[in-house]
C-alpha cells in the first residue's frame, strides 16, 4: 500500500511539544513518561539517586517499573509498563558494542519482572533525542504509533490501523514514512512486534537499524520473555524515533580522548585477530554450532543428548559459504568493528504468507541454528533460515520457539499427545513443515500453534491435566524454569552451568553466566565455593553491561593476544578495564573492579526483591528440570553408559557391576540433585542470601540497598 | 600417567600436546596450554614432548554464549 495513504490515515491522539536538551556526562537527566490508556506525555526528571543506585539501562527499566507496578500487578494489566532504556554509556562511538538498549517488562511468560538486551539504533537515538529513558504504561483500544522526532522536538500519539503487522514489513514502511528521503533513512529507528506476539506469550520486540548498503531495515530482537506480547497487548503497533545528526560525542563525555584511544585499542584487536580467533565478522555467533556439537553440548532433539552426525549440514561454514552475506561491515550500531550482526540476503521463502518472496534474513546466531535446528533435529539450513526470518518477522522469540517446539516434538514421539491433539500436524523431530505451520498457525492464532505458542509451563499444566500425562515426567523433560524456555547449551555435564541457567533472577537465559568450559572441561572450579565464587562474578559482571547499554560480545569474543599470560585469563582482565576506562571518559566517574561489581549488587538484589514481591524469587522457584542435571530416560543414559558409569564409579564408589540402567540411574539422579541443592546453598551464602534465597537485610545495607520499600518486603522473610 | 586439567590422563612415550589434544577432542579455537605452568604456543602443540608426571593445562577460553 502507498505510504502516503497509511500516513493520511493517521489519527493523532495527543501532541507533546519538548525542548531538545543537551545530554551531559551520558545522560539526558529526564525519562520520557507515555501513557496511552490516558494519552498522557510527561517528562520525568532522572534523580541523583537513580543514577547512584541504578545506574541507567536495566537498572533504570526496574526502578520505574517497581514504581509504576504492584504486587498484583499482572503482564496484562494497563499499569504494567514497557521500559526501554541505553544507559550512560550507551551511543558512543569509539568503542564496539555501545549501542545497546535495555527492555524491562513484567513478563507474560514468568509473570515477574524481564529484562532483554537489543541493538539496533532506537536507544542511542532515544537518547539524542532528550530522553535516557521511555516508559510506557497504559492499554489503548485502537492500534497506535507513537513518534518521538528528537530533530524538532516533539511527541506524538498516533492511531495507525493500516499499517502491517509483522515486524520486516512494518519496519520499512515507517522507515520509508518517517525519512526524509534514503539517506534519512538511517535517522530513523524503529520498534515493531509482529503477528505472531498476538497470539502467544513468546512474543519479541524487533529494534530496526537501516542498512543503507543492503536497502533494507535490519531487525535486532529483544527476544525473552514476551516483551512483544506485552506490546500488542496494549495495542501499540510501533515506536519510532527519528534524530539526524548523529556524531561521535553526543554523549558530551568527561573526556573524549581516552574514549577515542581505548576504542582504537579494540579495533586493532579486532582487526589482527577475530579471524584467528571466533571469525565473528564472518559468521556472527553462529562459529560455535559445530564446536558445541564437538564438545557434546549441542541440544539435540530436546536436549536429550549433546552431539548428532547430521550437525555438519549445519556448521558453520555452510552457511558463511552459501548463505551469509560476507565482506559487509555488519554491526548493529555504528563504530563496531565486530560486526557480528550477520544476514542471509535474497533469501527465497517456501512457506507462509511470504512464499516466493526473497527476503533478508537476520542470522543465524548461534542461539537460532541450535535451537530451531539441532534441539528440534533439523538440520537443513535453509530450514533454519525460514523459521529464523518467520519468527523475526512474527514477533516470536526464536529460543522459546526451538525449546518449545523440541518439547513438544518430544511429547508427540512419546505418545503423550497425538495426532488428533495437534490438529493433524506430525511432530515428529525433525519434521520442518510441522514446525513452520506451527509457526504460521502462532501468526493466525489458530490451531496448536497457540498450544505450543503458550510455552512448555503451560503445556506441561495442559497435557497433564487434560491429556492425563504423568506431571513428574512432563517435569523431568520440559525444558523450562520459571516459566521461561532454556537457551540452547546443554548443561547436564557442568553443574556451575546448571546453577548458571538455575539461580538466575529472570529464568533460564545463559546471559547472567556461561561456565561449561571453565568448569566442566578447564576443571577451574572444582569446588562449591570456586563455582559459587563463578557464580557470584560472573552475573554481577556482565548484570553491569545492562547497566550502562553495551554488547558482552566485545568482552570476550575477542581476546588479547597477551590475555593467556594473565592470572585470570576467563576473565579478560585488559577488557575489563577498557569498560573501566570508557565509563570514566563518558561519566567522569572513577570504578575499580569492585565498584562494578558493586553496582551490579544493587540492581541484581533489587530484581530479586522485585521477584519476591510478585510471590517468586524464593529457592523453590530455583529448582531445576533433571533433564538440565542428567539423563531422564533410558536411552539418554545409555547413550553415554561408558560417562555415567565411570562417574559412578569414582564419584560415588558405586559399584555398577550386574545393576540394571534404572539402578544405575536412580543413583546417578539422586547424587546429581544433591549436588545441585549444594551448590544451591553456597551460591546463596556468596550472594548474601538467606537459605531461602533472600537477600539478608544486612547484605541491603552493606550494599547501600537498604531502602524501605526494600526492606518491607524481605523482613518477614529473615 | 600425566594431568590434563587435574584429572588423571594415560600418557604414552613420544605423547605431543597435538597429540593429547586429538585424544580429549579438543577443538576450541582459543585454548592456553600450559606444561607444568610453562606457556606452550600453538605452533610448537606438534613438536612439544609431554614427559611422565606432567602438569598439563588445557585452558578453553569462553566464559560467554
Ligand atoms: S558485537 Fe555484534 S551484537 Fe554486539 S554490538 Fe557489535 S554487531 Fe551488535
């Protein structure tokens, strides 16, 4: 449809006229407040003690969402809010992986409070624009735009019922509506869901950033946890930002040479040595599908076992040799030189609405090949790629997708549902085209695609009750915690990495810790408390990357030529203090390692709090589904009998001889659990918790955290 | 018998650090190998002869998906 037409056929529901401002030392110091239930806009001062105590990002995202929600508050509930915010580090230049944005939401999915990290242009040019921060809150009846143009000033509410929905075509149509002309495009970012957000509780937000070699806007997701889900349930189509003149130290930094050296450090290394190292700016994070498989940690067929021989018609190489596009500088906010923001261009569809189209498809990261390839036994790339783009597009979250569907396949070839529950669809591993109507039917809102579309916490309740299936077993193999889908690394041969998904604040996303390496094939941290110690710095460190609006790519995707002769090489110690560094050349402030860490203390035991509050965050809601610990069934035991059996032996002084596998395994089961639960406890004792996994109100003070509200909550729980 | 990464290891006359590494299967493309606490560089894995009762660290680096 002619853009002018969709255009004329806007409404404009509420104007807001602003003074551009001018950002200092990082931050705007005001949040832009809408609410579309009231058609309200309001600047929000941005208070010295929220710079103090949450620093920007998520730390901002939580603080007002904490404010805006109750105790009862539900993810459908108009005061629930959508909080996008950078932080005060966020739309530099200089350094790679600055571009970052940080969405807070109650979760459709946890039903407690979810954070994701995007790139794609809107959060720097949110900032540019005047605003560190936009909150959203209220439902409104019609489907809405809201525009915020940072190049005049102004703020608009407008009702859009033309426009698409699905986010690659509603994307370049705001992108051509709201530029000036091409080269304006690149000014223009947007925000979309897509069909699919409608009609499940997966659904994603797609952050554009135009890609003026290619011709197209490029989608980057926040992707867990249903964010989009709430988006199109309070009707908002997108959020778009236009701001045109974007320089190097809009930022108005303390000190702009240190910026601009430490950044060129970086790209020296970058340059010298990605190729020898993960080839980032080749295939993206997808390098590791074949070296994960290799390692036995490749989800296969609902994280049943860690390796397939199919795996090498998705390694890597295929698809840097026939699909991704390769010699383009693909970074997803300008200045980073990883580039790791790869695509498939003119890519034929086969399914779905847009069959015979030839699209540009975002990927695929590793996250996508493992999960909607390998853990659902496809292994066909272009396969990958289709549902890769349908779930962009959709508005689907293309991990809880994958982990999703695998289970559900799972269930199919158990018997445990059929043929006449599914509508007809064969959900067998492996079958593509009953993955892609599933997908096609999330879209429409029909079918079991809405079954699955509700994710495996709900299917887990569905099929027990209604299909009379065996609960614990449901319980054993699904792969969810909190009512979040697993991403995709198998965990059962790390136990640091089972409490790395497990003692998570938001559910099962591996961005808090990735510690199989260190602690299952490096053997660094043996006991409980090395793994505690892992598991109290590792979430705190890169928790902080939120905080300020950066990429972890940057940290430890590429390495130091020198990094090996450090005493802590995991932790990538001369990186460390780039992050160190730019966050004084921005702020001007001073931190030291455990400053940072600090930092993150505070906001990490505030969302934890936030948990509590919403009745969750409590150890019980920490435990974990065994197929995450070891072999549920049978044939994953004896699929690695020679491993299970040896650990038996020399762990336990089990002497396997003449004992069937189910012995075997009821002995294996019971040593891992425990296992778990002490880990469990001293992970809590390092995080200063409480058994329960409270935070001590001592811990609050020490922190600086002991703030009344706070307070309230935890002190019956002491 | 050797150490790979704290756990015991068969070690064989002749043994290379290639050699251990085909052996564990370790493909990882940024690994720090360390003899008794001596950096080993990548172009000497072929050559370098691990001895009886030898320390070896393995060192896979990647704390992050
Ligand atoms: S490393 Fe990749 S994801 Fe991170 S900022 Fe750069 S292009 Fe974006």
């Amino acid at each position: 449809m002619d853009i002018k037409v969709l255009r004329d056929n806007h409404k404009l529901l509420a104007e807001y006229k602003y003074e551009l401002g001018k950002i200092d030392k990082g931050y705007t110091g005001r949040s832009l407040f809408v609410n579309i239930s009231e058609n309200k806009i309001e600047s929000k001062p941005v208070s010295q003690m929220m710079k103090d105590k949450f620093v920007g990002g998520k730390g901002f995202g939580l603080w007002y969402l904490w404010n805006a929600t109750t105790p009862s508050t539900k993810w459908n509930d108009p005061e629930n809010e959508i909080i996008i915010c950078g932080g005060p580090v966020c739309g530099i230049t200089q350094y790679p992986g600055s571009g970052k944005s940080l969405v807070c939401s109650i979760s459709p999915a946890t039903d407690m409070p979810i954070d994701s990290n995007v790139g794609g242009y809107f959060g720097p040019l949110l900032k540019f624009s005047g605003w560190d921060a936009l909150e959203l809150q209220g439902k409104s009846e019609k489907d809405i735009i809201i525009v915020i143009d940072g190049n005049n000033g102004t703020v608009r509410i407008e009702e859009a019922s033309l426009e698409a929905v699905d986010g690659h075509v509603l994307g370049e149509q705001l992108t051509e509506m709201y530029a000036d002309n091409e080269e304006d495009k690149r000014n223009v970012a947007v925000v979309t869901a897509g069909s699919g957000a409608e009609h499940t509780r997966m659904g994603l937000l797609n952050f554009t950033f135009y890609d003026p070699r290619r011709k197209v806007a490029r989608l980057k997701q926040a992707g867990r946890g249903g964010i989009g889900t709430v988006f199109r349930d309070k009707k908002v189509k997108a959020l778009v930002v236009k701001f045109s003149s974007v320089k190097g130290d809009l930022n108005n930094p303390f000190d702009q040479g240190i910026l601009n050296r430490t950044g060129i450090k970086l790209h020296k290394e970058v340059h010298d040595l990605d190729p020898k190292q993960n080839n980032m700016r080749k295939i993206g994070t997808a390098n590791i599908i074949e070296v994960m498989d290799e390692y036995d940690l490749l989800p296969v067929m609902n994280y049943q076992y860690g390796n397939h021989p199919d795996t090498q018609k998705i390694k890597s190489t295929v698809f840097i040799d026939k699909y991704i596009t390769q010699g383009v500088q693909d970074g997803c906010w300008y200045g980073c030189s990883l580039a790791c923001a790869k695509a498939a261009d003119n890519f034929l569809l086969k399914t779905g609405p847009y069959k015979g189209h030839k699209v540009t498809v975002d990927g695929p990261e590793y996250e996508n090949a493992a999960g909607l390839g390998s853990n659902c036994a496809i292994f066909d790339p272009e396969g990958i790629l289709e549902l890769n783009f349908y779930c962009d597009t959709y508005g689907i979250d293309t991990i809880s997708f994958g982990t999703a569907t695998a289970f559900a396949m799972e269930c199919y070839e158990r018997g445990i549902i059929n043929k006449e529950i599914t509508g007809g669809l064969e959900l067998n591993f492996g079958n593509f085209d009953s993955a892609a109507q599933l997908l096609h039917q999330m879209s429409k809102g029909e079918g079991f695609g809405v079954v699955v579309g509700q994710g495996i916490h709900r299917m887990k309740e569905l099929f027990a009750e209604k299909y009379g299936a065996d609960a614990d077993f449901l319980f054993d193999i699904g792969m969810e915690q909190k009512g979040l889908e697993y991403s995709e690394y198998g965990s059962k041969e790390s136990l640091a990495q089972q409490g790395g998904y497990g003692l998570t604040n938001k559910g099962p996303q591996h961005d808090e810790a990735w510690l199989i390496f260190m602690d299952m094939v490096n053997n660094q941290i043996p006991t409980f408390e090395d793994k505690a110690e892992a598991l109290h710095y590792f979430p705190m460190f890169r928790t902080w990357f939120g905080l300020y609006g950066l990429c972890k790519l940057p940290w430890n995707d590429i390495a130091p030529a020198n990094n090996k002769f450090t005493s802590e090489p995991a932790k990538i110690p001369e990186h460390v203090q780039n992050y160190l560094d730019i966050v004084y050349g921005v702020t001007g402030k001073r931190l030291g390692t455990d400053d940072m860490v600090r930092e993150s203390e505070r906001v990490y035991n505030f969302q934890r709090i936030f948990n509590i509050r919403l009745g969750k965050g409590l150890r019980k809601n920490d435990k974990t589904p065994y197929r995450s610990m070891g072999p549920v069934t049978k044939e994953e035991y004896e699929s690695r009998q020679e491993r299970y059996d040896g650990q038996l032996k020399e762990k336990i002084g089990y002497d396997v001889t003449g004992k069937t596998t189910e012995e075997k395994m009821a002995v294996l089961r019971s040593y891992r659990e425990d296992q778990y639960e002490k880990l469990t406890d001293a992970v809590y004792k390092r995080r200063g918790w409480n058994s329960n996994g409270v935070p001590t109100i001592e811990h609050l003070k020490e922190l600086g955290m002991d703030l009344p509200e706070l307070i309230e909550v935890v002190k019956g729980l002491q | 018998m050797i150490k790979v990464n704290n756990r015991d290891f068969q070690w064989e006359q002749g043994m290379t650090v290639d050699d251990i590494m085909k052996i564990k299967k370790f493909s990882w493309p940024k690994i720090i190998v360390k003899i008794n606490g001596q950096h080993v560089e990548e172009e000497d894995y072929k050559t370098r002869i691990v001895n009886d009762g030898d320390d070896v660290q393995m060192l896979h680096l990647l704390a992050g998906g």
